[in-house]
C-alpha cells in the first residue's frame, strides 16, 4: 500500500536481534506484582500458534511531550489460534517516548520501537503452546520474563514496568478475544469477569472525545477543533530546556491558547466553560514550579478551567500532593496495581486508564483499585489506531463519570497525528458506524455500540493480512 511505509520483515528483524547474543530461552519467574481479585476458574486454553508483525505509520508533523518529539508510531499485531481453532487478533499503537523516555532519547527512535517490538515477539514465542485459563492469568505468567528480557536488551536496569507492559498490549488484547470465543462471549460486558464490573457498572448513551494539543499544534488547528464542538481539551506542558525555561514556554503556552478560545462557550460543563487537562509527563521537578504555573493561570483568568493536571512530579518523587489544590491524576507512573496503591497513598486523586497502552488486564486491576477508594477514573489514548479507541471507547463508556459531567471521558489524538488517518479508519471492521466518529465533540453511544462492542469482535481485513499465511 504506497501511503503507508511498508511492514519490515519479521523474520530477517527477529534475526538481528538475535545476533546481539541476547537469548530467547524462557525461565519461568514469579509475578512480582499483588495478583488482584481472583479470577473465577474457567477451562483451560492451549494456545497453537502465536505470531506476531507490525507495520509503521508516519506522522503529520513532530509530536511533541517530555520534551522530546517523535515522527512515527508502529502498529504491532499479534494473532492467536487454539488448539480448538479460534482464531484472534490483537493490536496496539506502542510509544517508546511515553513508556520510558530512557530509552528513547538513548538511541535512534527506529532503534527504540525495535526494542519495544522485540519484547512483544518475545513473549509471543513463549505463548506458543501454552495453556491458560484467563487473560489476566496469561499476563501474570509472562510479565516478569518480558520484563526482565527488556531490561537486558534496552540494557537498562531500570527498565519502567510500563514500558513492557505496553510492548504486551497486542498480545494481551488477542488472548481476551480467544478466550471470548472459547467461552461463546460476544460482547465486551460478558467478557470482563464478575469480579471486575463494579468498576465498570455503567453504560453512557454519550461518551466526549478528547483532543490533545502537544507544544507544535498551531492556534489556528486549536481554534478550528474547540470550533467542532469538542469542548474538554488535553494541553501538553513540560516543554523542552531548564526548569525555568520550560515553565516560562508552558505560562506563553497557557496564555496563547486561554487567549485563544477561553472565552468559547460550551453546552456541556455547567458554567458553560471549556475544560483545560494538563499533561506534564513528569517534566516538573518541584510542586513549586507547579504551584508557579497555576498563579499564571489564575493571573490570565484560566485557573477555574483547569479541571485536572497529570503527572506533574517525576515518577521517583513520592511527594504528597495532597496539599495542591487541583485535581492530580496518575498516568505511565500507576505501571500496575501496586504501583497504582503507591500514587493513592501519596495522594493522586485518579488515573488515567490506558487499556490501549498497559493492557486491558492490568487497567482492569487498576480500575478495580480505584473504584474501591472511589477516585475517577477517565480513559486516555497514547495516539492510537482506529480500532484500539473502540478498546479504550468500550472501557470510557462503563466508567463512573468524573464529578461534573455526565458522560463517559475518552481521549482519542490520532486524528489530529496520523499522517494517514482517514485510510486507517478504513481498516475498522464497522467504519461506517453512527459511533465511530465524534459528533460535535461526543461520540453517541447507542445499543448498536454495545451489542457490537465498538466493533473489536470483529476481524479487520487489513490487520489479518499481515498474517495471511497463518489463515484457514
């Protein structure tokens, strides 16, 4: 397909990262992770083949966040077929850059997607043959082999978890859909376990889509979305250089964009205003410099419009931030449950849920957590695909809605970065669907969407060529 940079070949990949000496043997090892509810016991599943591929696709124009700017994202696909012949097929958009800037900045970012698709084909191999009973079970099983994998390849012994964890979406994602055709499930709601829908109760007949305006997004680009009708908007801070400089670049960012369309009306928030979302990724070493940014923005009239900032600490500070006065959500440092605890206790009022980015069984523990110490809970994006938003859509649209709205919370970016997006939207098994594209800022969500799950039951044409051989 000419607009799209051609898949490279698996097999010729896999052996150049094998004549590093790196070995692929699997040594069962502990999940070193709190294992979460108990999942009830169901038959088992002998997995026959597993294989795994990818392709890349560009994007418009750098992306920029943690200071740092990235071209490209790769599509990686991992398809599954039991012993009793169902088939699946699982995706995932990785970001090198958002699941461990270490190793983005340290080489190359072809070199960095490489890595992060070596761990994915790792534990691909070790599935082959496998039995399991649950998805969440199979995650367990391979999490701590991967991870270690990854930290001998990247040769970074700090490795974050979420790095790996990402590399495991695709195969996380086709192993919920064979163990759904195992047990006849045909929709999301009959596929996530009894003992995980008190977090996913809900079932919004709206859900609002959330763009995200990085440091490069011209003004013009912003003014033309908010004008769309989307009305809760995601802004990216923690811009490059010192700390100094990136605080005096974030306040002019602020201050351009508030100036901009701060005075837009919305019929969706109760005092009618826009909804600012910060995203800092970590970037900001003091709550301090924190503290600074949000009196430039009580200065400029913006304050009351900040609903929420993301990780504005770095991941190692286990600061109280309590005492902030805004709301602050956990996102790439709640790696997993455990770690998720560690952000509550130091006061993180939510997360952001990446079920596209972590897997759809670890979100599924961290939802649980939260849930249980009532915090909010929203789903974010990772610039993904066409098809993993219906993932992340299926879980925004069962969450709690976050106080003050009365509709679900995805945000979807992959629009506004893909250089090809409106040819991967044909790659959707349901393109033409009423709920597919955002309707003034909201996607509607009918009983067409949850009788058809978003469409993620459904095999996509495009995807499963990648595999062809492998196909009956």
């Amino acid at each position: 397909m000419d607009s799209i940079v051609k898949a490279w070949d698996r097999r010729t990949f896999l052996s150049s990262i094998m004549a590093t000496g790196m070995s692929l043997s699997f040594s069962p090892q502990s999940y070193a992770h709190s294992p979460g509810n108990a999942i009830a016991t169901t038959k088992p599943i002998r997995i026959k083949t597993a294989v795994s591929n990818f392709e890349r696709e560009p994007l418009k124009r750098p992306f920029g966040f943690k200071g740092n700017y990235m071209s490209e994202k790769w599509q990686t696909a991992v398809f599954l077929e039991t012993e009793s012949g169902h088939q699946g097929l699982g995706l995932c958009s990785p970001s090198v850059l958002w699941s461990d800037a270490s190793v983005f900045t340290s080489r190359s970012e072809g070199a960095g997607n490489a890595l992060l698709y070596s761990i994915l084909d790792y534990a691909v191999q070790q599935v082959q043959g496998m039995t399991f009973s649950h998805p969440i079970e199979l995650l367990q099983t391979i999490l701590s082999p991967a991870y270690e994998y990854g930290k001998k390849i990247t040769e970074n012994p700090q490795l974050r978890e979420t790095f790996v964890l990402m590399a495991l979406v695709a195969l996380d994602n086709a192993a919920w859909l064979v163990y759904a055709k195992e047990h006849g499930m045909q929709t999301f709601d009959e596929m996530i376990p009894q003992e995980y829908k008190k977090g996913l109760a809900h079932h919004h007949s709206q859900v609002a889509s959330i763009p995200l305006f990085s440091y490069t997004v011209p003004i013009d680009e912003i003014i033309d979305t908010v004008n769309q009708g989307y009305f809760f908007l995601k802004i990216k801070i923690g811009q490059p250089g010192t700390q100094q400089e990136m605080l005096e670049k974030d306040q002019a960012r602020l201050q351009q964009i508030h100036r901009a369309i701060g005075h837009i009306e919305t019929p969706h928030t109760a005092n009618n205003k826009l909804i600012y979302y910060l995203d800092a990724n970590g970037r900001y070493e003091s709550k301090d410099s924190v503290m600074k940014l949000l009196d430039h923005a009580q200065k400029i009239g913006a304050r009351d419009q900040i609903i929420m900032i993301e990780e504005p600490l770095p991941e190692h500070q286990h600061t109280d931030i309590s005492d902030m006065g805004v709301k602050i959500i956990a996102d790439e440092s709640a790696h997993t449950d455990r770690s998720a605890q560690e952000r509550i206790d130091m006061g993180y009022h939510g997360f952001a849920i990446k079920a596209a980015a972590k897997t759809l069984s670890m979100s599924l523990k961290i939802i649980d957590l939260a849930h249980k110490h009532r915090l909010d809970c929203f789903c974010a994006d990772s610039t993904a695909n066409p098809i993993l938003v219906e993932w992340n859509k299926n879980v925004a649209a069962r969450l709690k809605p976050i106080p003050g709205l009365d509709m679900g919370l995805v945000e979807t970016n992959g629009r506004q970065n893909y250089a090809h997006w409106d040819e991967m939207k044909t790659y959707h098994p349901m393109p033409d669907a009423n709920w597919v594209k955002a309707n003034k800022g909201v996607f509607d969500l009918d009983e067409s969407f949850y009788r058809n799950s978003g469409g993620i039951f459904k095999p996509s044409p495009h995807y499963l060529e990648l595999f062809k051989s492998y196909l009956k």
